[in-house]
C-alpha cells in the first residue's frame, strides 16, 4: 500500500539576545534606578528577570526594554544574573549578563579616555573617570599594576608604556583600592587595535542628555573617544549620520519624530569594521512636559 507521508510542524520563534545593560554596576545602598537592556528578539509580552524577581518594564521594544530596579535589591554587595524572559512560545528566556553591586565604598570605573589605541601605539596617558577612588589606589591593566600620575575622587591619570601596546587585543582595566578603602572596582575594556582597523569608540558624555516631550529637533554634542568620520550615532534603534566630528567630540541632530512620547533611549556610537565596534551606551530621557501653575489672583 502506497501514500504520501506528511510531515507538520509549526515555526520557531528566534530566542531573545541580550547585548548589554546600561548601567551594569551600582553601589549597595543606591537608590531606585532605570535599567536599559538592549538586544534583539524581545517579545512584546517578555519579562525583565533580576535573579529570581521580575522588574517591572517601563519602556519596550524588540531590540531594547527599561525595567524599574527597587532600591530594596540594592542593599548586598555581589553580581546579580539578569535576563530577558521571553513567552515559551516566542523563544524562552535569553543568555544572563551580570550585573555587580558594589560595596558602598568600593571604586566604581564609568569610562576610558581614549578606550582604545592602534597597536605599537608609543606611550600615552589614559583618564579614568568613575567615582570612590581612593589614596594608594592602582590601575590594573590586564595584570600589571600602574601607579596613577594624578588622583583624586573621580579621575585617575596613569601613563601606559608603549611595551604594553605592541599586540592587538583586548585588555581588561579596573581600579584597585587599598583593601580598607573598597578594594577593586568593576572592569572596563580597552581595545588595541591592530593597523588600518577602526578604533572602538567610546561616549564619556551627551550635551543634552533629556528633552521634554514634543520638543523641537536640536543638536546633540556627544563627548567620548575613538570617533571617525565613519562613526555612526545609534539613538535607540535609529542610526543617526553626524553632522560635525573630532576624535572627542560628535555633533548629531535629533529630530522631533523621535520626542513624542516618553521614553528612554540608549545612545550609542558604532565605528565600522575592520576593527571598530559600538561603544558603551548612555541614556537620553524623553520627560513629560512640565505643568505651569498661574497662581489664582487674590481677591480684594
């Protein structure tokens, strides 16, 4: 007996990708603060896991959701597992990225200038910026310890020797406190970039940083390193082409279209291949537009 044998089977949803958290650090004790999560593949009923608590989602879409993290999860030094949760029939649950609370007073590390050199660059000063550094701390780079040229509180100098820059890689960099003043911090990566490739770039900060609803377009200066005349600004999912550059310093215009409603946008500037690569994000805040009482006249 002859047939035909039909095989059924129904599509696959594609499993949610995290890329990265913006902020990935915070001190126990910080207060309530928005968390950025960007990746792809995320479902418009996905779910925010910090741990084994569910964040509430306050902004969403496919490649980036904001979820509220309560202070009350701040209190206790460690790394928390955090992931984006997807309906089992729309991919499941996503790779974890960890994010880090810090003892109260240990170093925290927010950027590099610049983030990344060619290779056999000849020695230069790298700026870390960040905040709880303290007297007798050291720059870890990779694992040789730098004395810093000038420190304070939340900027540390340290020149790095042209022998630490003859190999194309990627090296991790922290700040180490004296164990009595918070011990090590969290780690940032520099990118030594081998000839002809792209610096990666990286954003130290946005001039402005937030804008009312409905505003008008306007031009944003975004401060950092690694910036090319190929460097292309990322204002959430919208990949915007810079009006002006320097290798510090991008002039982009952002258009009303995108102010309309609230919302928290992740920016970010991605350098092309070969090399390049997009840099750390920062929020933009897109606020309700402020009331204006009249106070009522007074009668005589």
């Amino acid at each position: 007996m002859s047939g035909t044998i039909t095989v059924t089977g129904t599509s696959v949803d594609p499993v949610p990708l995290l890329s990265s958290l913006s902020p990935n650090t915070a001190a126990a004790g910080s207060p309530t603060f928005s968390l950025v999560l960007n990746g792809q593949n995320f479902d418009g009923n996905a779910t925010v896991a910090w741990g084994n608590t569910t964040l509430q989602i306050t902004a969403f879409s496919p490649t980036q959701i904001v979820a509220t993290v309560p202070a009350a999860l701040l209190t206790t030094p460690g790394t928390v597992n955090v992931r984006v949760v997807n309906p089992q029939n729309a991919g499941g649950e996503s790779n974890a990225l960890k994010f880090t609370i810090t003892s109260s007073n240990a170093p925290v590390l927010d950027s590099l200038s610049p983030a990344s050199a060619p290779v056999n660059s000849p020695a230069f000063t790298l700026t870390l910026h960040g905040s709880n550094f303290a007297a007798g701390a050291t720059v870890q780079w990779g694992g040789t310890s730098l004395p810093p040229a000038t420190l304070n509180s939340t900027t540390i100098t340290v020149q790095i020797p042209a022998n630490l820059l003859t190999t194309a890689s990627t090296v991790s960099v922290s700040v180490l406190n004296p164990p009595a003043s918070g011990g090590a911090s969290n780690a940032l990566t520099f990118t030594i970039s081998g000839l002809g490739e792209s610096p990666v770039p990286a954003i130290v900060a946005l001039l402005p940083n937030v804008a009312w609803v409905g505003s008008a377009t306007f031009v944003m200066t975004i401060t950092g390193s690694g910036f090319t005349d190929l460097s292309r600004v990322h204002f959430g999912d919208i990949e915007l082409i810079p009006s002006s550059f320097s290798a510090t310093q991008i002039v982009v215009t952002v258009p009303a279209g995108l102010l309309m409603g609230v919302r928290t946008f992740s920016v970010t500037v991605s350098n092309p291949a070969p090399g390049g690569g997009t840099s750390n994000a920062l929020p933009f805040l897109v606020l309700p537009e402020p009331r204006v009482y009249v106070p009522l006249a007074r009668r005589g």
